[in-house]
C-alpha cells in the first residue's frame, strides 16, 4: 500500500485537510513564526521539509531549500545521510508532540495545520497546476475506465505539495497508515523511510543538493526570473521528468 506513496498518501487526507482549511480561513489566526508567513500575498516563499516542516524566506533571499539541507546536514559533509534524514524527520515530530505521549494525535496535527503551516490550507495561485493529468495510471489499468475523465485523473499540486519536494499535500497526515486519526512514531518513521528513498534517486544512501527536484514554488520563481518555458514539447524532446509531477 506504501509502494505508491504519492497517491496512497494524498486523497483521504487531504479531504480532511480542506475542511480544516475552511475554518483557518475564516478565524485569520496569526502566522507561526511571527510574520513569516506567506499567503497569497506574495511576501517572500517558503519551502516544506519533506517531514512537512515550513523554511520562510524574505523576498530577495534565496530560496530556503538549503536552509533544511544545510541544518539536516549535521555532518557538513555536503550530503544528507540516512541517519541524518531520520533524526531530523524525528525532531520535528518532537515539535509536534505537545504532550510527549509518542503520538501525533489529531488536536496536535490541527495545531500544524493552523499554526505551524498554515500555508498548506491555500491553494497559491502562483503555482503552476498541471493541465493534465498523466496517464502513468495505465500499467495498473483497469480502475481507469469507470472514470468521468476517461481513466486520467486531475492531480493538483496542493497543499505542502506546492512546496516541498514531494508531492505529499499533508505530510503529517500522510503518514498515518491505518487512519486512525494519529501518528505514531511508527508510522512517522516507516514515513520518513519512504521520503527517503524518494529522495535518494541514485539509491546511494545520501541525499545530495543535486538530487533534489525543484519544489513547485521555487519553480514559479525561475520562471519570475528567467520566464523559460515549462517544456511544452518536453515529453518530445525526451527531456521526461523524472519524479512525482
Ligand atoms: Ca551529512
Ligand atoms: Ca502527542
Ligand atoms: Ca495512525
């Protein structure tokens, strides 16, 4: 169930998670990390961990992938290794346990929700949403055909999606596995085993700079700076993204 995480992960989730959205809207409570955040309003971006913790940055500073990186990588060997990828997915868990009781529980992931990524409850407009809807879902068939779209499906970058470098639009609640509404440090971690292993394209063990996709945001600020176009004829050009979207 776990072998194809960027689906499995993402619809039920995120059907809680927009209605969560709703009441963060309309109560407008602070931003965590006082004045970080971004909204819609475009001030400055942010980049999610694939834990699901934000990076903020000021408009003008580099885009705060490597602010992660760079604090992941306890060793300064200029590589994310297993050990050090696992530590970091567990002390953010830490953060997000209030109460120490080894659990994720869903007052503490409404907590996340609100206060800590508040962002991942907006659709931001900057985004580039796919038009379609890739038909990766042929090889398992089948399911396709009974759809209203004719078996592809509409996938939207949302939530964290829109910046991290998985496409997981809840990282907390994706990773709970039987659903029942909590995170153990179990399923937190068997989690962060596969994030790593996406991460870690050539297997090696390590996450390098090099190995990381560009998250959906940072791509729309290439595209603010140098408006090259986002490969129209790429799939001709044999230049196929690899990875997730
Ligand atoms: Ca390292
Ligand atoms: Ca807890
Ligand atoms: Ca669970």
């Amino acid at each position: 169930m776990r072998a194809t995480p960027s689906l499995s992960l993402l619809c039920l989730p995120f059907l809680a998670l927009t209605l969560a959205g709703t009441a963060v809207a309309q109560d407008g409570s602070p931003p965590y990390g006082g004045g970080g955040f971004i909204g819609v309003q475009g001030q400055g971006s942010v980049f999610f961990s694939p834990s699901g913790e934000p990076f903020r940055a000021a408009k003008g500073d580099p885009y705060p992938v490597m602010t992660w990186f760079n604090r992941v990588d306890t060793d300064h060997d200029g590589r994310i290794s297993h050990d050090e990828f696992v530590a970091d997915a567990v002390a953010f868990f830490a953060k997000l346990d209030i109460n120490h009781d080894n659990y994720i529980s869903s007052p503490e992931n409404t907590r996340y929700e609100n206060e800590i990524a508040p962002e991942i409850t907006r659709m931001d407009p900057r985004i580039q949403q796919p038009k379609i809807i890739r038909e990766e879902s042929d090889q398992s068939a089948d399911q396709g055909n009974d759809l209203p779209n004719g078996g592809k499906y509409i996938k939207q970058i949302l939530g964290a999606a829109q910046y991290g470098l998985i496409d997981e639009p809840q990282p907390i609640r994706a990773a709970d596995a039987n659903f029942d509404f909590r995170i153990s440090m179990d399923e937190w971690l068997n989690a962060t085993e596969e994030r790593f292993k996406l991460l870690d394209r050539n297997g090696d063990g390590y996450i390098t700079p090099e190995e990381l996709p560009k998250t959906p945001f940072q791509k729309y600020l290439d595209g603010d700076k140098g408006k090259k176009g986002d490969a129209k004829d790429g799939d001709k050009s044999g230049h196929k993204k690899k990875g997730w979207w």
